[in-house]
C-alpha cells in the first residue's frame, strides 16, 4: 500500500512540474518599459529557453523530498532499519539536492558541496554500512562536514536569506540525528559487551 502511494506521490509532482514548466514556457513577460530591444525575459520566451533552474526548484525539490519520505517508510517496514536511519538518509538527499541546484547558478563551492553530501549518502549504502565501525566513521565524518558546511555559510554571508536558513535548519536536524544515531550505537555496544 504504502509503495503505491509513493509511486502515485512520485507521478503527481512529476506532472506538477511539468505542468509548470510548459506554463511558463508558454507565457511571456508582459509589462515594462517599451523598448526596439527586447528583454532577458522576452529572448528567453521566445526561443524556448528558461530564465533559470530555481524558477521551478520548489516543485522539484518537494517532489523529490516527498518522494524519498514515502519510499523511506516503506523502506523501513520492509527492512532492519529504523526510522533514525532513513530520516538521515532524508536530510542528506535534501541537502545533497538544494546544494546542487544551487550551484548550478554558478557557485561551484555550493555545487561541489552537494556533491559531497551525495557522496555521503551513496556511503551509507555501500554493504559494509551496517558494520558498526564503519557507519560510527561514517556519521562522525558526515557531522564534521555538516559543521564545515554551515561555519562556512556563516563566514561567507553577511545576511540569511529563506533558502539559506532552511538549508541551515536541515543539516542542523541532520547534525542532530546523526549524533543520536552514534549515542544509540555506543549504548548498544556497551550492553552487548
């Protein structure tokens, strides 16, 4: 049951997007000054070229996150993972994506760090990352680079901005589950030994 939703969830925001991509394909900027040169907008109307990926990254974004939020609960009663487990693999997807379409505006730092953080995920799924050595590495790797990452923001930006402070909020809750996933497996280990 719950698969179906995910691939009814999945379907509906690919057509939300698409829909929304043909819309503002088809409409063209109306207003300004009149001018014999046309505007960045107007070119890009007319030969068929978006103004910029972020114009359609919410739709994206929260199909994608919608998307993974399914398939982790259904992931999770198929499998010996908890919902610890598959909230961080959540955050990271989220981080790894807004990081990424992000950076393809031009920031290559911005774009580089998403690629770090789908590197952190892929790591999590790797066989040996049930290995309780390897995925307590693995976390405190993932909380320093996490760390890194907002120190970073907050020397680089004068100002929050609302994508900024909502990236921030995740990797914050991403920092947060990540250090009671290692508290749980240290008082785990210590029971067993």
């Amino acid at each position: 049951m719950i698969f179906r939703i995910s691939q009814v969830v999945s379907f509906f925001f690919v057509f939300i997007f698409s829909v929304g991509v043909l819309l503002a394909h088809d409409s063209a900027p109306t207003g300004g000054p009149v001018t014999d040169e046309p505007s960045k907008e107007q070119q890009a109307a007319q030969t068929g070229t978006l103004a910029s990926p972020l114009t359609y990254a919410p739709l994206l974004i929260a199909g994608l996150m919608a998307t993974a939020a399914t398939r982790a609960l259904w992931m999770a009663k198929q499998s010996k993972y908890n919902w610890v487990f598959y909230a961080i693999t959540f955050l990271l997807s989220a981080a790894s994506v807004i990081h990424i379409l992000l950076g393809l505006e031009g920031d290559m730092l911005l774009l580089l760090n998403g690629i770090g953080y789908s590197v952190l995920l892929g790591a999590r799924f790797l066989p040996m990352a049930s290995k309780h050595p390897y995925y307590v590495v693995m976390s405190g790797i993932t909380v320093v680079y996490t760390l890194v990452t907002i120190v970073g923001y907050i020397l680089m930006h004068d100002r929050l901005d609302i994508v900024g402070s909502a990236t921030k909020a995740i990797e914050v809750a991403l920092i947060s589950l990540l250090t009671l996933q290692l508290v749980g497996s240290r008082s785990l280990e210590s029971t067993i030994t």
